[in-house]
C-alpha cells in the first residue's frame, strides 16, 4: 500500500477526482504612517495593494502570519513608515497574529476589503 507516501501521485487508470478549495474571504483594518510629503492617496494604494498581493498568494491550507504581512508591506511600499493592524474600524482591539485555514481552504482579500485610516 502505497497511499500517503507518494502525495499527488496514482496509480496509471485511477480515477482522481480533484476539487477546487473553498475561498474564505478575510477583511483588514489598518492604520498607516507615511512619510512626510508623500502621497497618502498613493501610499494607501500600493498597501492595500500589497497586502491583496500578499494574501491572495497563500495556497490552500496556508497560514496567513500578519507579522509577515506587516514585514512585507513595510518592505515593498516606500514611503510607509508603519502600519498596525486592528480588529474593528475604530482602530480599537488587536488582531490574531495568525489565521490558519483548513486544508481545504484558501484565504482570499481585496482592495474592497481592507480599510486603511
């Protein structure tokens, strides 16, 4: 018996039936420190474009690590000096640092769905 130790491999004639994940759409509320004299306009799009970046390239059953989250768009958005992530739009209670789907789920976000003050 081969099953488990050979993952994504069968037996030639087998029939496989393959499901695609179930997408679990997650929200973000943020508040942000720019740069004097930048754009915060602009600055408020490249981080929400970031963090859907981010996100929307975990696999299925992937965690999602916000201090990954924060390390990358702090990284990758130049006149970003911070950024703190909240659990309600009031920037009030903290955030999970870990959102751990099943393995047969995917996390997924927008730009629609992130709020930045």
């Amino acid at each position: 018996d081969f099953s488990g130790t050979l993952p994504g491999w069968r037996a030639a004639g087998i029939r496989v039936l393959v499901k695609p994940p179930r997408i679990s759409t997650i929200a973000f509320n943020a508040t942000i420190v720019a740069q004097t004299g930048s754009l915060i306009t602009s600055v408020v799009a490249q981080v929400k474009k970031r963090i859907t970046e981010f996100v929307n390239s975990l696999g299925p059953g992937e965690t999602l690590y916000m201090s990954r989250v924060t390390a990358d768009v702090i990284e990758n958005v130049p006149d970003l000096l911070a950024i703190n992530f909240y659990a309600d739009t009031n920037g009030l209670g903290t955030v999970s640092d870990t959102a751990s789907p099943s393995t047969r789920t995917v996390l997924r976000t927008s730009s629609g769905n992130i709020t930045i003050a």
